[in-house]
C-alpha cells in the first residue's frame, strides 16, 4: 500500500464539480491517517475532516454549493502531506459517452474549403479519461488511469469533444453557468463493452469470446500475434516490391484511372491488397498565392503516405481520418503527387463525393479526375487486426466503473455504430446497462442518447442494420428519464464521421434543456404511434399513420419514395402520401393488408420527408398494421 496522499482525478485544477447536490470525494493516505480538506473561494471557507480506513482509503462528502463562476481552491493534508488544487467552479457536469462520434475532437470537423474559428470559452471544461482496455473477470477501477481537465481555450478547444463542446456551449449561453464535460468515449466501443462480466455472462451471447478474453495473457498474446502477421506482411511486401525504391524517377508504367473511384469498380484491382501507387500531376499558375497551401484528398482506404514534389507531406494510418496535409513543396508550374496506398482488407478505394482539391489562399485546384495508379506489391488478404476497443468487458473497469463515483447532471451517449450489426440485441443490452448504471450510481441520472445518422455502411453487406439500430434506440425511449436526439438528416452518406457536430450538439442540448431542466418551451418531438389499414379501393390499399401530435407533422413533397409496405417478406414501397388533418395516409398498389409500414428505413434513406414544424426530423420507424 502507497503512504502517499492521493485525491481522485477528477478533482484537480480547473476541475467542475456538479452543483447542488453533495459530492464524495475520496482517495487515499496511509491507513488510520487524519485528512482535513479547506475549501476556500469568495468569502466562504469550508473545512471538513476524514479518516482513512485500514487500506488507506478515506471519503469526504461536500455540502451542496451553488453554481457560479466563483473561483475554489482545495487544499487536502494529511501529515506533512498537502495537495493543493485551484480554480475549480461548481456548475453542471456531463458524463458524455460513447464512441468515436462522441470522441471526434473539433479539429477533425474543421472544413478548409469552408474555415471559421472555433468559438472559445473558459467556463466549458472537459476532463477526457484515456482509452485503457481491462479484461478482468471482477476487475474493476474506482478511480480513473488518467487524465486532466483542460478549458475550452483557442489552445484546448479543437481537441475536444465536437458533439459535446457544442452541446456545452447550448447549454451554457442558455443557463450561464460553467459546464463540464467528463468525457468517456472511445472509438469503436460497444455497449457491451461497458458492462462487467457477470451482466455480459446472463446474456449467454459472449460466453465462448469471455473465457477467452478473460484468460491470462490474452491482450499480450493477441497483440503478439497481429504485430508478428503484420511483420510477415511488410517482409514479403518488401521482397516484392520493385517499384517503390524507384517510383520519384521512373513516370512510366501507370495505368490510367479516375479519381474518386473504389477499387472494385476496377476488373484488375477488384479484391487487390497491398501497395499501391498514384500520381498526379498538375499545374499552379505563376500569379497564385502559396502561402499556406494545403493538399486535400477526401478520405482514402487504408493508410497512405502522400508525397508532393518528392516530399512526404502526410500520412494517415487508417480509413476514416480526412486527409488535409500542408503543400509547401508546392510550386509555380507544374506539380507531382504521388500517394503510396496500403490496402489491407481488400475494400481500398478513394471516397467518392469527396474533395480532392489543392486549397490556395486565393482559388482552388481541383486534382480529380484523370490519375495513374502502379501496383508494388500484391499480398493475401489479411484477416482484421483485433480492435480491443470493440469488444465486450473492454470499457468496463477503468473508463465505466470509475464514473460511478462522479456527481453528473445526466449522462450523453452517442454509441451503436459497433452494435448495428447486432442490432436486434441493442434494446436488450441498452436498457440492461442504464440500469446497472444508475443502480451503481445510486440515482436516475437522466440518459440522453443519439440516434444514429445517415451512413451508407459499406460493411452492412446490403442488410439494413443501421435502421435495425435506430429503431432499438427509439424503443428504447420507454426507458424512464430517457430524451433521443434525432440525426437522421445530418449525417453524410459517404462518412462514418460527419463534420456536423454543431447540429448534434444543439439536439442533444435541446434533449437535455427538455428532459433534465423541464423547459416547457421545447416542444415534445414526434414519434408515429399507429398504422391503421383503410381497406382497398380500386386495387389500391390505404393505410393512415398516427402521430404523438399530429398537427405539428410536416411531409416534404417526395414522401412517397421513403415509405414501404411489408407482407412478410415482400416490401413494396408506397404510391402516394398525403398529409391532413388525421394525419398522413399511405397509398399502395396492392389489395392485400400489410404487416407493417416503414419510413426511411435504410442505412441511408434517399430522402428524409418528415420533420416536424420546428424542423427537425422525426424518427425512422417501423410499425405494426392494427
């Protein structure tokens, strides 16, 4: 045991501590040990007094303090030890969660084509845990493995959180209180991952994956082991590759493409992993400003390292990440580009209504189209390296538990991408782990949760399994103290990580000024609660949806393409929708009753056609046929 005194993270300088309510703060001294804790700030001094207990582990309970941007300072001693900690601010903390939507920083939705400023504001804080994967069967934190608080300064503000600093700042220009992010997302992280090892065994879904995940050595062994596929890859690729040591000096050999493309649209690189090369060259006129010039190639499948003029000038490791590099190689003339392509997984490809475009202070280049592309190397398939983040029991001990011990207003979740192919599962488990959660907390801390966007995932294999998703999200509304975001209309089609995070975060604070503040002016959101089968007329059926409130539903002119009608297997979508006062009335070429009806169910719906008179979207939904 560790003599020396420690204090849990989250209290430290800058730190924001929820209002109004009592926090426990806790940590740990040497055992039996006296602790007192001066609380001192404005013209009020607190001074309270604890014990530690016979493993060293001592708690003290804060009296309520109002929220106000009064400036605390914490001093903590025991013995000759002292900690010290400054400018902390009582006001509304946020657990916010999730995934990557939910960890995407600020400057990964920064458009250069398009740029403004980051606004900035000392009262909005974030405290970012650090990924950490724990597979233990009773392991289990109660303090998280790091971290710090950093305010929403011009230097701090592009790292954090897009979907909750815009949510923040909602929050705090409607309430001026400081606010506080404790920021728990993790890029790829299930819901199960969350979850400890008794809950995730009562399913019987993970069994077999936790007998093994939970055995010792098992991150170590896998790791060896992808690190050791990966080594054999790169040593046979360097066997083979005769192209790459001479690819600057030698522009023949290139096979004419067309840039953005996917690789199966090509018979030869259908399939294709490896490396391979593109070039393109183009010309900047003599009279263009290149100060600050960047090189902007959308997204691109796998890893690349992306040369101008003979010059690496970026490289990306993975998929998702925008590629925007600075050109200053870039010159007057002509110019050579040349992107060197590792593909892995047998999907490459440049993403298609991307930009591929070099960015000047006073026009733009646009690069697509005609390219030539050499391959240097061709290899297996490699079967996916494991994504520890991904799987169950992973979030569990050192990012889940720890927050147990956090006074929060409520909790934001943005999660489910990882689920979709599970889909059917997400209700079961969600529900499963709100509870865990607030029985762990010991309070119904209210769940506002994001439904996910639009995205046409190339990995979905043609099953609808986002729009499985968002309906397991909207059902799972029935949980007490629950609010759903809806995004449906603001993803992009073509990326898993759409820049607008802004809109994400007004709808999250819009959810939250409604469910948690009881702001009466956010008008409830709409969701369809019926379907009733109308008969047929000239062997044409009718059935008339039902709404939560059906004066506020609005229908854009191109409805009927983002409704179906289901008779078992058979789906066949609507003739026509009509709007009135009863509400909407579904016309289909058939005279038998359908199941169930549909609305922009889809991955990523053609058209979105139902908002409400505010704008928004409705959910997507599937309904019964009553």
């Amino acid at each position: 045991m560790n003599n020396k005194l420690t204090v849990m993270r989250v209290v430290c300088d800058n730190a924001i501590i929820q209002a109004n309510v009592g926090n426990t703060v806790f940590g740990y001294a040497a055992a039996g040990a006296d602790l007192k804790l001066t609380v001192t700030g404005g013209e009020r001094e607190v001074s309270l007094a604890a014990k530690s207990n016979d493993n060293g582990r001592w708690e003290i309970t804060l009296p309520p303090f109002e929220a106000s941007f009064g400036k605390y300072k914490f001093r903590f001693e025991s013995g000759e030890d002292a900690l010290t900690f400054d400018d902390i601010m009582f006001g509304e903390l946020f657990h916010i969660s999730g995934q990557s939507n939910m960890e995407l920083p600020m400057e990964r939705t920064y458009d250069p084509l398009a740029p403004e400023e980051f606004p900035v504001c000392e009262h909005i804080r974030e405290f970012r845990v650090p990924i950490q994967c724990c597979f233990g069967k009773d392991e289990e934190y109660d303090d998280f493995p790091g971290g710090e608080w950093k305010s929403a300064t011009a230097e701090n503000v592009p790292g954090m959180s897009a979907a909750g600093y815009w949510c923040a700042l909602e929050l705090y220009k409607k309430y001026n209180v400081p606010i506080g992010l404790l920021n728990t997302s993790a890029g790829g992280s299930a819901v199960g991952g969350r979850m400890p090892y008794k809950m995730l065994r009562e399913f019987g879904w993970y069994d077999d994956y936790l007998e093994k995940a939970t055995a010792e050595g098992y991150m170590e062994n896998v790791g060896k082991y992808d690190s050791d596929r990966n080594t054999e890859r790169y040593k046979r690729i360097a066997e083979l590759d005769k192209v790459s040591e001479r690819i600057f000096t030698d522009e023949t050999g290139f096979t004419d493409c067309t840039v953005p493309f996917m690789f199966g649209e090509i018979p030869e690189l259908k399939g294709f992993c490896g490396i391979l090369w593109f070039r393109r060259t183009f010309d900047i006129p003599a009279d263009a400003d290149l100060s600050d010039a960047l090189v902007i190639l959308g997204t691109l499948t796998d890893a690349d390292k992306t040369y101008l003029n003979g010059r690496l000038i970026g490289e990306t490791g993975y998929m998702y990440p925008p590629r925007i590099y600075p050109a200053e190689t870039l010159v007057h003339g002509r110019n050579t580009l040349l992107v060197q392509l590792d593909v892995k997984y047998a999907g490459g490809g440049f993403t298609k209504d991307k930009p591929y475009c070099v960015k000047l202070r006073d026009r733009v280049i646009d690069i697509s189209g005609g390219w030539g592309y050499k391959a240097a190397a061709t290899v297996p398939y490699m079967e996916n390296e494991t994504f520890f983040p991904s799987k169950p029991l992973a979030m569990y001990a050192a990012m889940t538990a720890p927050a147990f011990n956090v006074k929060c207003r409520a909790m934001l979740w943005y999660q489910g991408e990882t689920d979709c192919y599970n889909a059917e599962r997400y209700g079961t488990m969600f529900r499963k782990f709100v509870e865990m959660y607030r029985g762990r907390c010991g309070y119904e801390i209210p769940v506002i949760t994001t439904q996910l966007c639009n995205f046409d995932d190339p990995f979905a294999g043609g099953r609808p399994c986002w729009a499985e998703l968002r309906e397991q999200q909207r059902l799972c509304l029935e949980i007490p103290a629950t609010d759903m975001a809806v995004t449906i209309d603001i993803g992009e089609d073509n990326d898993l990580h759409p820049r607008n995070k802004r809109d994400v975060g007004k709808r999250l604070a819009r959810c939250v000024m409604r469910t948690v503040y009881g702001d009466r002016t956010i008008t409830p959101d709409i969701f369809c609660t019926g379907a009733e089968y109308l008969g047929c007329t000239d062997g044409s059926g009718k059935v008339l949806l039902t709404f939560t409130d059906n004066s506020r539903v609005t229908l854009k002119a191109d409805a009927p393409s983002a409704f179906e009608l289901c008779f078992g297997e058979d789906v066949i979508p609507a003739s026509s929708a009509e709007l009135s006062d009863s509400c909407i009335t579904l016309t289909f070429p058939s005279d038998r009753r359908p199941d169930s009806v549909r609305c922009e169910w889809s991955n990523a719906p053609e058209a979105v056609v139902l908002f409400d008179t505010d704008g928004l979207p409705l959910s997507p939904f599937s309904v019964n046929v009553g």
